[in-house]
C-alpha cells in the first residue's frame, strides 16, 4: 500500500502522517510507501512542491499512490483576502491532482480523501443541516470546497478515481500558537488557559458551533480511506459528524478540567466583526450517513478537551 | 443600455437576440448596443469567439456591456462524450467570462445572467425538489453547471458583477430538426406529428419531466436581467417555474392539437439506454423563491403546444 499526503505540514497533515507511521498499515494493509508533499518543508522531511503548479501534481503522482489524501488549501481568512491565491490553489491545484491521476490511466483509479469543510453551507440555516442540504457557501474558501466536492464526485462517477470528500468539524482544541483564524478563538480559550495564558472571548457565550478533535478529524481521513465506496453511490460528499456546542458548554469543560483559575483567564472583548463572521457559521448538523457508514466523534466538549491533554497539551 | 449574449447562434440565444432587437429595450431601458458573440456565425451577424481561449473573453467585453447573458455550453451529451471539451468549454470559458469582467475593473460591475439546468440535480429525488436541494449532478454537464453557478454566487458576494444563474427546464417544443440530444423525443413527438412526420418515443407514457416553452425561456433570462438582485442576497441561483407533466399528458395535448391521425404518428420503440437516462432526471419541483420573485411559466401542456404553434411551427 503506497499512500501519498498532499498537504503534509499542516496541523492534520502532521497528524494523519504520524498516526500512518506509527501504525504500519492502513486498515488492514501493510503501507510500503509513504510520501509526504507540500508547499513548505514538513517533518518527518517532505517533498517541496506546489500542486497548482503545471506538472507538479504528476510529479507527486510519480509513485502511483494505491491512496491520497489531499489537505493541501490556502484557509479561508488568506482565501478571502487574496482571491487569485485561493483560486489558484484551492481550485485549480485540486483540479491539476485530479486531472494527474486522469493522466496516469492505465487502469490506475487511486482512493482520493478530500479534505473539504463546513464551509461549504451558508445561511439561512435549518435546526439542523441534512445530507441533501444545498452548498451555498459565504466565503471563496468554501466556494472552491464545494467545487472541489463537485469535481471528485464527477471523476469518481466517470471511473477515473474513487473520491470521497469528508466536510470536516471546526477542529478544536487545535494544539499550537493562536492563530488569527477568525474561528481560533473557540480553541484559545480552551488551550490557552490550561497553560496559564489569557485568552480572548469576542463572542457571547450562547454562539454554538460545530466541532471535532484532531483525533477524529485523523480518524475520518483514515476511515474515508478504507471504507466501502459502493455504498456511496455517486454521492462523494459527507459531512462529518461532530459535536454541536455552546461557548458555555465549552467554558463549563474548561472548568471541569482546569478550574475556576483557568476560567478566570478568559477576557471577553466582544468583537462585532467576528461574532458577524460567526453569526453566518453552521452551528448544528444531521450527518446520518456518515453515521451510517461508521464515521464517529465526540459526543461532550469534556471528551475533547480530555483528548487534547491527552495528545497535545504541553504543560 | 449595452448588451452582449455569449452564445448567440444557439436556439436560446437567438430566441433572446430577437426579442430584444425586437422590443429595442431590456426592461424600460433602451437598448443602445446588441452584441452576440458565439464560436459559429450566428444570424444576425455576430463576433467568431471561443470565450474559452485565452484573450477572447476580453475582446467579447470590449464595449462594457450592462447585461451580459453567459448561454454558451457544450451540451450535455457532448460534455459526458468529452470530457476535456465540456471542461474547457462550461468550466474555464464561464471561469474567463467572470475574470474578464473582474480584470475590468474600475467599479464595472454588469448583470451576468448565467443559463443554467436542472441537471445540478440528481437521484434520489423527493417528491418535488426544493430550493435549498442540495446540488449533486450525474453528468459532468450538469457538474459543470453547478461549479458555473458556485463562482456566479462568490464573484457576486465579492461585489465584482452582478450575478443571476438561472436552472432552465427542458425546453419544449424545440424548433427546428429532431436533435440526438437524449431528451430531444419529448420535443419530437410534439414537432413531428404537428408536420405530418413519426416522431419515435423511446419510454413509457408514465414518464414524468419538467417542461418549459422557448417563449418562457427568453422572458426568464430578460426577467433575470432586470430583478432587483438585492432579494436574492447571497443566493445567485434560481431554480425556474416550469410545468411538471407526463408524456401521457403530453400525447392528450397533441391529440387536442392535431388530432387522432397527429397521435398516430408516433411510434413506440422502448430503448432502455434512455429510460435509464430519463429515470436519472428531476420530475418535479417546488420553485417557490422563483415565482415570489416573478418568473412565471406554462400551467399546461396545451400551452406549450400553443405557443409552438403560434412561434415556432413550420406548416
């Protein structure tokens, strides 16, 4: 079993590549090859290439991966505020991989994981968001999600490949530095004060939102990889489950975990920009086929913050 | 007023080109410029363009069209037949056409009305499709369509051009000779018989479709060229009112139309390739967004009979 990760040096990246190591195989087969590409050097060392760039994508192709996993995206705040830059990379890189694995044929119809997102769904929302809810997404990063969706359920339907697109949770607690995602904030106030860092809150605490651990976003990616697609169809697409949540609920876990001292370092500074931003964010979901077909998380904000001091929290 | 149709030597398009030289205005405003622009000659004289080649999507925009409507496409038959071609042509020409107007620039932001199809959809398919359906084609036409209507809606949200795609119904009658197309019999045994000619019906008369006449067609795209965007929001694709019927319903009206001798003369030749096709096709919707808005098509299969009658028959 030869795997190909295109995207490695992200956080999901970093994570799924060590959980295939440390295993040896995907599901029950033995991997022989794993190859790890990205724009920028990863560790464990990486080739350095750009998908989106003409014959790059055949380049990392050139071991004829029996499996890839595509993560590789400009994220949404960069996609936004650089439209040719996301399009670029977002769109046509994914179309220059799967028009790569085209090229190859011979009989060659790799399995392609697509990481796409929530992001992919807009406003108006229902209670919660069903399987065959349109993809109306407010942002390009999720525009070109949604056409990434489209295109590896097309190849998949022409026999070319054998796709299938996972919309995953906002993950948190996401390990490392705060970044300036405007969803970051419902992974600092987490992280941050189990280290004894202020955070900030630019929300109310009744926003609920939708998420999963690290954990089981590598846990989606490797079950998107070996399950049976027949029971698929022509539908590639699954959003993921997750757990739907309050701030509260998240600042009740944090309390259970670290105490009335870690709460305490949270700063609310409400910030009319972000709760907007989040105001437009899917916060509930009814993912019944991808519970059908095995796909699991977190069912209490407790259980994700136990996982990242488990697997993340350096302390 | 300025208008361009891309597109124009095709049955919609020149349909539209001669309504609007006809009336001289697109909704109260004159009309100072008629630009049609296809990849063949069309009559009346228009601009040899492949708005898929590079440059040429500028040069069609060289006069700053107000309305642009976007109908050109390979079709559906030749889009699944090649793959390459219908990419080139309903992908990267749509992708140019927005990015040519975007590169304008300079606060240029004109109506694009963009023909799309109810081959977004696919099975399995609720009683009547809604208008947040999810979108998930089993052609890559219709893949293409969907992906066209993604980038209309995010160029739209970001303030470049103006946005209204449009999800046309089957047209029916079509004019002119039967077409390979594998909807063309539902047109057929309407034309052929009113001609005195067989016209052979490949299904079974239970078969349910979604129906619009030309005439309906040419008054949504004007009616999509002068709404008022500001209700659709975010929301830039519209799912057309049409008449949901059966081939039964469609053989009473040539009865009523043509009489018995009309009916006579078609022949039942079941071929299960098309029924497999047909079965693939949304029956009926529920377009309520649409028809709040104003778009308004045929009630009755009498009435598109007529209209072919009054517009199109050749007797």
């Amino acid at each position: 079993m030869r795997i190909l990760i295109v995207g490695a040096a992200g956080m999901l990246g970093r994570k799924l590549a060590g959980r295939l190591a440390k295993d040896g195989a995907l599901g029950s087969a033995p991997i022989s090859q794993l190859s790890l590409v990205d724009v920028v050097p990863a560790d464990p060392p990486s080739v350095v290439l750009d998908i989106s760039e003409p014959g790059a994508a055949e380049e990392a192709l050139a071991t004829r991966p029996d499996v890839i996993f595509h993560l590789a995206a400009v994220v949404s705040g960069e996609a936004e505020a650089d439209l040719d830059k996301g399009y670029r990379v977002n769109l046509d890189g994914t179309r220059r991989l799967l028009d790569a694995v085209r090229g190859l044929g011979d009989g060659y119809r790799p399995r392609v994981v697509f990481s796409s997102s929530i992001a992919v769904f807009g406003p108006p929302f229902p209670e919660a968001i069903e399987d065959d809810r349109e993809t109306a997404p407010l942002t390009s990063y999720g525009t070109q999600k949604a056409i990434g969706e489209l295109l590896l359920s097309d190849y998949s339907r022409r026999g070319l490949l054998d796709g299938v697109a996972i919309r995953l949770p906002t993950i948190c607690v996401r390990p490392g530095p705060p970044n300036l995602a405007a969803s970051g904030f419902f992974s600092n106030i987490i992280r941050e004060p189990l280290s004894g860092r202020e955070a900030v809150l630019p929300v109310s605490e009744d926003v609920r939102h939708w998420f999963a651990s690290p954990r089981s976003a590598v846990e989606f990616l490797v079950h998107a990889a070996t399950l049976d697609t027949d029971a698929l169809g022509d539908r590639r697409s699954l959003t993921m489950p997750g757990l739907s949540a309050t701030v509260a609920e998240q600042i009740a876990g944090l309390r259970e975990a670290g105490g009335e001292e870690a709460v305490r370092l949270i700063r609310r500074e409400p910030d009319p920009t972000i709760a907007r931003i989040v105001d437009g964010w899917p916060r509930n979901f009814d993912t019944r086929r991808a519970r059908e077909l095995g796909f699991r998380a977190e069912t209490s904000f407790d259980e994700i913050i136990r996982i990242y001091l488990e697997d993340d929290a350096v302390r």
